[in-house]
C-alpha cells in the first residue's frame, strides 16, 4: 500500500509538471512586475512531499522558509548551530533558479530564553546582548552571503498604536536594537537586501508608527531596503484602498514594497480586532469552524474575488511592489488551520487540500495586467 501510494505521488507531481509546461503559471504572469513566492516547510524543499515540491517548481521565483531559519531552529544551544534543514532550503531555491529570502533574524517570538539570560537565569546586560545578536547575525547571514538575496532583519516589532513593542531585545537594549541588528547584517552580506516585515500596516495607527521607523533608520543612513507588509487578511478587510495607501506611502520613503505572508482567512475571525499575533489564542467553538469538511461554493467565489481585487491592487504598483509571497503552498499546509484555535479548517491559499488550483488561482491568474504577461 505504502509503494503504490509513493507512486501515486510521484504521478501527481509529474503530472503538475507536465501541465506547467503546457499553461501559464504565477510565475509567468506577473514576469515584469513583480516576483511571486510562496513559503516552505522543510517537506517541500527536501521532497518529503513531491506533490508540492513540484507544484513550487512550476509555479513560483521566489521562497521564504516558514521556520527553519528562526533562532529556535538554526540556534538552539548557546553553542549550537544546527544548518541542516537551513542548508536543503538554499539549495533548494538555488537548483530551480529562485530568489531565495531569509526570514527572520531578530523577532520577539520563536526565540529560546536563554538568548535573553546570562548562565544564572538574569537578563543580559545592553552590551551582551548586542554581543549575542550580532554574532548570531554574522553567523547566520555570513553562511548564506551572495546565495540569500533579501532578509527579514527584525520582524513585528510594532504594537497596533504604532509604539515600540516592549520585547525583551527592546527592554535590554533599547530603540537601537532595529538599528543595530541592521548594521550587523549589511556588516555579513553588503549586497542582501534587507527588511522590515510587519503585520496590520494598513491600519492608521499602526502603518504612521512603522513610516516614522522607516523615516528614522533612513536618516541614520541604516541600510534599509524594503518594508514587507504580511497581508494576513479576510475577506473583506483591510480594503483595497487601505492597501493602495500603505503601498504608496511606504514607496514615497524610497524604499521597496513587498506582499510577504499572503493568505485569506474565510473563517469567522474570533477576536474583537484582526491580527496575525502569533501569541492570539481563542476557545473553540462550533460556530468558528463553520467549513469543517469543505468551502461552500459561494465562499469559494467570494475568496476569488478578493484574490482578484488584491491582486489587482498590487498590480497597479509594479515595480513598487517586488515581490507578493504566499504564506504557504496549499490549504493542508497553512498555519491558519490552527491559528488561533486548534482543529479549525480553513482554505486560505489557491490550492486546496488535493493541491489542485481552486477558483482562485484563476481569478488572480486573469488579474495580471497584459504587459506583464
């Protein structure tokens, strides 16, 4: 049984491939306007799952890794650097030709406790902790010079109003600690990109914080390349407009503008205010989860549309806007399956579960403006 469904697989994947060859992919329609990635768990990049791995071939230039390059994975133990999974993801991109992103270096999640304590279990001084993020930064970033193009150097460092968030790198060092960790990576790689990602920067308060940031690294001549808006959006909100706005204001700081998480959330949103806080967790309940077994065809239209209509907006703003990445391949894989309830089912992406194209994927297919195509 395990054989035969080991060739089935192989099957599908040849045949993804084969149909690539004969239609118009992601890739191909958006060619001259900008990059279209998706990010990857380690099963598609090593091909674990030849489904998707084949699937990322013909439809995508451009990956982000999901996790593997996070301080709790590629930085365990004080001591210890494990680049095992890290290294099969940069090949990976390598072998099909890709721009290959770095995500992320410094974040407030995702990072062992001991980064933040000397051996007796207190907080670092400021010094030390400089000390420990640039040697981590030199590290992580020297291995991958010339071959990672762009890097997520700090990631959601904002609170919704805008202010700093009150993380253990900004309580131990101060508002500096943006500032620094991005010397430190144009110090291991001159000629990488690097980023500022954040979520919700559609909203007022939150996107006016995150410009004065941007304003204020540029004047300190910090070698700040773009700013990634994730897009971790619903269905109907943020608007077209608001996004329209963000993109623009962030281009008139003269900096690149990057869709860097996109996915569309079909589900009933839990809490009084959207965000892609990754601490967010909420009750289950029934009314939740209203899809558990499959998308009404009506919603599947809907999430169309908004694909169409996103799309459409990023497409006003080629060359602005370099690159639009999806959080995720298909819908089995998505982290919004169980976030921020456990067990939920969601159909965010433009593959479903099957890793077959979804209304979607034709809708933004049909929205590439022809010069592009």
């Amino acid at each position: 049984m395990r054989k035969s469904l080991s060739l089935a697989f192989v099957s599908l994947a040849m045949a993804i491939s084969a149909q690539s060859r004969n239609q118009p992919t992601l890739k191909d329609a958006y060619k001259g306007c900008f990059l279209v990635g998706a990010a990857l768990n380690s099963t598609q990049f090593t091909g674990q799952d030849q489904v998707e791995a084949a699937l990322v071939q013909a439809q995508f230039n451009s990956i982000s890794p999901e996790n593997v390059l996070k301080w709790e994975m590629i930085h365990p133990q004080p001591a210890v650097y494990d680049f095992s999974l890290a290294d099969k993801y940069v090949e990976f991109g390598e072998q099909n030709h890709m721009f290959i992103i770095g995500h992320n270096l410094v974040w407030h999640s995702q990072v062992p406790r001991w980064v933040f304590e000397n051996p007796k279990g207190e907080p670092l001084s400021r010094q030390a902790l400089l000390e420990r993020m640039r040697e981590h930064i030199l590290k992580v970033v020297g291995r991958y010079k010339g071959r990672i193009g762009g890097w997520d150097v700090v990631n959601e460092a904002l609170n919704e109003d805008g202010t700093l968030r009150q993380s253990p790198w900004m309580k131990i060092i101060g508002e500096d600690y943006l500032e620094m960790a991005f010397r430190y990576a144009h110090e291991a790689d001159p000629e990488a990109e690097l980023y500022y990602n954040d979520y919700s920067l559609e909203n007022e308060a939150k996107r006016q914080g995150a410009l004065e940031l941007v304003k204020r690294l540029k004047e300190k001549g910090v070698p700040i390349a773009g700013v990634g808006l994730q897009d971790h959006v619903n269905l109907d909100s943020p608007t077209a407009g608001q996004i329209d706005l963000t993109i623009r204001e962030f281009g008139r700081l003269g900096v690149k503008v990057m869709i860097t998480e996109l996915d569309v959330d079909v589900l009933p949103w839990p809490a009084r205010n959207q965000t892609a806080d990754v601490a967010l967790r909420a009750e289950a309940d029934p009314k939740l989860n209203p899809y558990p077994n499959a998308l009404p065809e009506a919603v599947e239209q809907a999430l169309a549309k908004r694909y169409a209509d996103l799309f459409s907006t990023y497409a006003e703003h080629c060359g602005l806007v370099t690159r639009v990445t999806f959080w995720g391949v298909a819908d089995r894989d998505s982290w919004k399956n169980d976030w921020p309830i456990k067990g939920r089912t969601n159909y965010p992406l433009l593959f479903d579960r099957k890793v077959q194209p979804k209304p979607a994927l034709h809708a933004v297919m049909e929205a590439a403006p022809k010069r592009a195509r």
